[in-house]
C-alpha cells in the first residue's frame, strides 16, 4: 500500500535523509566485509563509479528509467551506493584524514541547504529554465571527467571538478524547484511518485560530496 502524502516537500527531504543514512550503511557495509585488496584498486572504482553516477543523472532525467517506483528501491540502490563508495571514502580517508572528509561532508550539507533553502523560496518556475543548459553541462562533462581522471594534470582536474560542482550545485535548484512545480500541478499523490525526485536529489548531494573531496586531494597533491 502506498502512503499517502501530507506534506510533500517535507517528505522529500525526510526521505533523502533516510537515502543518505542508507548509503553510509553501505559504507559501513564495505568497511566490516569487503576485502582490504579491493580497496587497493580504489583508483579505478572512482573513475567508474563518477562516470557511472554522472550517466545515472542523465537517464534519470531523460525518462529512461521510471519516474515512479517505491522509495524501497531508493533505498536499496543508495545502500548499495554506499558499498560501492567504500574504497573511494578509504582512499581520500587515508590522504586526506579522516577529519578533512568529514568536514567535506558538512560543507556538502551546508551547499545543500543553502541552495534547496533559497529554491524552495523561489517561484517554482525560476529555475526550472536552467533544465536545458545543465543537461548540456552534464554531457560535456562526462568526457572531461573521463580525460581528467587519466590525464592527471592538476589544474585540469581542478577545473573539470569546479565545473562539475557547479553543474550539480545548479541541479539542486532545478530538482528542487521540480519537486515544487510537480506538487503545484498536482502529480504529487504518493511516496512513489516522491521516489525520482528523492534519487536525483540523492546523485546531486554525492556527486557534490565526491567533487569536494576530490578538489581537496587535487590541491594537496
């Protein structure tokens, strides 16, 4: 049975909340039963694993996958997520320490905020006409982020992840302001109806995370 929706824009939040809980669960996951070795290749999964979430936000916006499913499945993959993620956090937790990712993750929270705040304020169409110019954003970024993860070069880097930061740091006001209009036009009935809006908002707060975390690994380098 599917619950019934009071307060929808709350409960996106509620239900992203829960999305990350499970994704640092999944870290947990990985820390206590996936082999140190696989770790060792931890290199490799942030190339696959970036470029694989940066497809995931192009197919989630483009209607390929359903735009309706139980919130189960979110949970689900962001468990998973967080499996996956299990050598990547090790690997910045091991240059950077344990502190400065922590931290990365608050100043996440606090870009999160601030952006979902000020979207929330906003007329629900504001920035919905940025959909067009962020989707063309995420394409050419893709090919870049591929170049810059073998080419190595610093200043590169750090301008493909800014470049990128700016794109998903964009995407929150735009999925915010999604989730606005869907409730305004009356879409909004159910949590399955919450569940695309809660993944793309989800892809958003981690490729930021993963973005920051590697801006800091490329100035310290």
């Amino acid at each position: 049975m599917n619950k019934v929706i009071q307060n929808p824009i709350a409960d996106v939040f509620k239900y992203l909340a829960i999305s990350i809980l499970f994704c640092f669960l999944g870290y947990g996951f990985g820390v206590a039963f996936v082999p140190e070795s696989v770790a060792m290749i931890a290199n490799i999964i942030v190339v696959v694993m970036v470029v694989a979430l940066l497809i995931l936000c192009l197919v989630s916006r483009k209607g390929i996958i359903p735009d309706r499913f139980s919130m189960n499945w979110v949970y689900l993959f962001t468990f998973i997520d967080g499996i996956i993620l299990y050598p990547i956090i090790q690997m910045y937790v091991g240059s950077l320490g344990k502190e400065i990712v922590i931290s990365v993750l608050f100043i996440t929270a606090l870009i999160f905020l601030v952006l979902s705040t000020i979207a929330r304020r906003e007329k629900s169409d504001k920035y919905l006409k940025l959909g067009n110019t962020l989707f063309v954003g995420l394409i050419i970024l893709i090919p870049f982020t591929i170049i810059a993860s073998f080419v190595g070069f610093g200043a590169f880097n750090i301008t493909v992840t800014v470049f990128s930061i700016i794109i998903f740091s964009g995407y929150i006001l735009y999925d915010v302001s999604l989730v606005k209009y869907a409730i305004e036009s009356g879409n909004i009935n159910d949590s399955k109806d919450l569940s695309i809006h809660v993944l793309n908002l989800y892809l958003d707060f981690i490729n930021i995370f993963l973005d920051i975390l590697n801006l800091f690994y490329d100035f310290k380098e």
